[in-house]
C-alpha cells in the first residue's frame, strides 16, 4: 500500500523544466497583472481629471470673455458721455452673456463655491444692465450731470459687476489648481501597483537566483569537484544531495557508472597484479 502511494507521489513530481517554466511563469504572471491594474487605474483617473481640467480651462475662458465684453461695453459708455452721444454705444448681447454663466453654473467641474459666484455675476450684470439703461435719459437731461452719473452711479455698479467675476474667476482658478493637485495624487497612487510589480518581481527573481544557485548551481560544482577528485586521484565519487528531478537522476547515474569504471579498474589491477606472479 505505501508502495503505490510513493509511486503515485513520484508520478507527480516535477521536472527541473517544468521548475523554470513555472517560477519565470509567475514573475510574469505578477508583472503582468500589477502594469496591468497601474495601466487601468492610470486611465481611469486620467480621463475623469482630464475632463475636469479641460472643463476649468473652458470655464476660465467664458470668465475672460465675460471680463472683456462688459469692459467693452463700458468703455462705450464713456465714450459716448465723452462726444454726449449714444450713437457710438457698441452692441451687447446680453443672451450670450446669460448663457456662458449658465454654462458655468451647468459645468460638470463646478462646485458648490462656484454655483453661488455664477449667480452674483448675473445679479450684478442685471444691476449694471439697469443702470446703464439711463445713459439716453442721462445725455439728453439739462439737469443730470453725465460725468457725476457714471461716475458716481454706474462706475461703482459696474466695479461690483467687475469685482464678482475676477471672483468667479479666481475660484475656477482654484479648482483647476485642485484638479491638478488630484491629478498628480491620482498619478502617484497608479504608479502604486507598478512599483509594487517592479519590486515583487525584483524580490521573485531574487528569490528564483537564490533557488537556482542552492539547488541546481552548487550542486553542479559540487558533482564537478568529486568527478575531478576520481579522475586525478582515483577517489570514490561520493556525493548524495536531496532532489528528485534531473539532477539528481544524473548524479545518480554518473555516481553508478563511476563506480562500475572504479569496480573495473580494480578488477584489471587485480588481474594485472595475478599475471605478473603468474610470470614470476
């Protein structure tokens, strides 16, 4: 009974191939599955901060062109006032207008900061756009000084209106800076699993040398030195190591054959020695 199971035993043993095939089979394995859950994970968090990022930089633009179209706008006011005439007012168009701030509100990168900031342009813009509204009622009273009105009325309304964009602005700003800041944390935890891969793959490959080098290296050396020892100076080959592949079955046949070619030897020295006293 304890026969066929150590013959069932040795039936499963493996071979020193199949040793190699599957220690390089799994450093492989861990290389492969870890760049591969670094490589998902990078595009991943790429796609999704790169959306937002781009969604920023869209958003800082619309600020600008808000910025620039009420200056504008201004700047006509006062030239009119200047030449007491609306004729050189130049158009606004206030549906644009109201729609790049719904477009901030409605930004997929906007936060719970922005939304208000987006509201407060619009009031300040709908004050602006009220007041402005004076300017043909201002030049063609003899009794309202234009100067003193957009001075002392429109000016500090449009400051207002100014002021709540550079804030909006400033606030998209820091959330593009935020973006940026989760997009090199992002970065930096799917480098994780590749530097993991790299290092368990150091560690395997280590661990696979030092495999090799105790069990199939020395061993060599070793069989090396005791078949040099009975070649020069006819010693016994005497070396048993503990395997069960290749190795040891050539250790085994080398040991048996040595043996045999000492038996001989001995045999044709002992037939030598009986000859020569035969002749004596």
């Amino acid at each position: 009974m304890f026969g066929k199971f150590r013959n069932k035993v040795k039936a499963f043993k493996l071979s020193l191939r199949s040793k190699m095939v599957i220690s390089l089979s799994l450093i492989a394995a861990v290389l492969f599955i870890s760049s591969a859950i670094s490589i998902l994970e990078y595009r991943k968090m790429s796609n999704y901060v790169s959306e937002l990022i781009g969604d920023n930089i869209r958003s800082i633009n619309l600020t600008q062109e808000l910025s620039s179209a009420v200056d504008s706008y201004n700047l006509g006011i006062l030239k009119a006032i200047g030449y007491n005439s609306i004729s050189g007012i130049p158009d606004f168009d206030q549906n644009k207008f109201v729609a790049d701030c719904d477009s901030l509100k409605n930004a997929i990168a906007a936060r719970s900061t922005i939304l208000p900031l987006a509201d407060s342009v619009l009031c300040s813009y709908n004050n602006y756009m009220q007041t402005s509204m004076e300017l043909e009622e201002v030049i063609q009273s003899d009794f309202i000084n234009s100067r003193e009105w957009y001075f002392d009325r429109l000016q500090p309304v449009f400051g207002e209106l100014r002021g709540d964009i550079d804030m909006l602005s400033a606030e998209i700003f820091s959330d593009l800076q935020a973006n940026s800041a989760a997009f090199d944390e992002g970065f930096g935890r799917s480098v994780i699993p590749g530097a993991v891969a790299i290092a368990m793959g150091i560690i395997l490959v280590l661990l696979l040398m030092f495999f090799i080098s105790v069990y199939y290296v020395s061993p060599i050396y070793k069989m090396l030195d005791e078949l040099e020892n009975y070649i020069d100076f006819a010693r016994k080959y005497d070396y048993t190591f503990d395997g069960d592949d290749e190795l040891s079955q050539l250790n085994a046949g080398i040991t048996e054959i040595t043996e045999e070619n000492r038996l001989l030897r001995l045999r044709l020295k002992k037939l030598k020695e009986n000859k020569a006293e035969d002749e004596s």
